[in-house]
C-alpha cells in the first residue's frame, strides 16, 4: 500500500513556527465558521419576528357537507359526439 508522508522538519524553529501557522490558520476557520453560524441565527430570528407579527391565524375553510352514498363528486364537462355525415 502507498503511504504519503510530510518530511519532518529538523529545525525546530521552523517546526514551531509551521505549528503556530497551522493554529492561526485553524483559528481563522473556526472565527468563520462561528460567524456564518451567528449571521444565519440573527436572520432566523428576524424572519420569525417578522412572519410572527404580519401573518394573521390560519383558519381552515369549512368542511363541505358529505356526500350521498354512491355519489361521486368532482368537477365534469360534458362532451358531444360531432354529428355524424351519412
């Protein structure tokens, strides 16, 4: 199997300085990262207020009454045969 590995740096402050720039660099994406999470709850919260305040209750509209047994109900159009040349 193939392995890729870094070569490992033998001066030691070249291997600390390559660990502070990986921490600022973690640092920075988790910054970011909390941002957009921040940014997007901010935004929830005002379109909940928003919606909360300008929509009145939803009221359901009455339920027809049923129909009879063996009545089918639906919307129908009623076709004519053209009249048939002889």
């Amino acid at each position: 199997m193939f392995y890729w590995k870094l070569p490992r740096m033998h001066n030691p402050l070249l291997r600390i300085l390559a660990m502070a720039a990986g921490l600022v660099i973690m640092a920075a994406l988790l910054t970011l990262g909390l941002a957009v999470i921040a940014v997007l709850a901010v935004g929830a919260v005002i379109m909940l207020g928003v919606n909360a305040f300008r929509s009145r209750p939803v009221t359901r509209p009455a339920r027809p009454a049923a129909a009879k047994p063996g009545v089918i109900e639906g919307e129908f159009r009623v076709l004519h045969e053209p009249a048939r040349k002889s």
